[in-house]
C-alpha cells in the first residue's frame, strides 16, 4: 500500500472536464482505518482554486489513478470563503 501511495505523489490532478487543478504534494491517511483520506494538492491552478492556495481533495472524490489522478466531482471554483466555511 505505501508503494501505492508513492506512486501517486507527484501525479498530476484533473477535474471531470478536464481541467487541470494541480500536482499531488502528499496524502492524508487514516492510520485506524489505513485508508487514504485525502489528497493534498500543491500549486493548484488559480483558476478552479481562488489565488492558487494548496487544497486537501476527499479521496473519494477521485475517479481514476493512472499516469495522472482523474476526479468524478470537484467544485466548479475553489473560494478562499468557501474553503474556510468548509
């Protein structure tokens, strides 16, 4: 499992549409259910994440792990307000 989750750090993270959002800096693991809550994104693109500020994404969010990370769901704009109301 590690080795799994290595693998996708680094990886590039797209919206359904197609959209970029950013590169996956790390993962948010549960360590009582050792299941991945979450990926931490870096640099994201300003334009689905207001002033490009580093997000954490629910993993069940994500749709497909491949060459790049694929999301089934993601908010059509990411607000500063918005992340701190959650």
């Amino acid at each position: 499992m590690l080795d799994e989750i290595t693998k996708m750090m680094g990886l590039a993270v797209y919206t359904p549409s197609g959209v970029f959002v950013g590169t996956a800096d790390n993962m948010v693991f549960d360590t009582k259910s050792r299941k991945i809550d979450g990926i931490f994104v870096n640099d994201t693109n300003p334009s689905v994440v207001e002033r490009g500020v580093s997000v954490n994404i629910p993993y069940r969010w994500v749709q497909a792990v491949g060459d790049v990370i694929i999301l089934k769901m993601f908010p059509d704009k990411v607000t500063l307000e918005h992340a701190k109301n959650g």
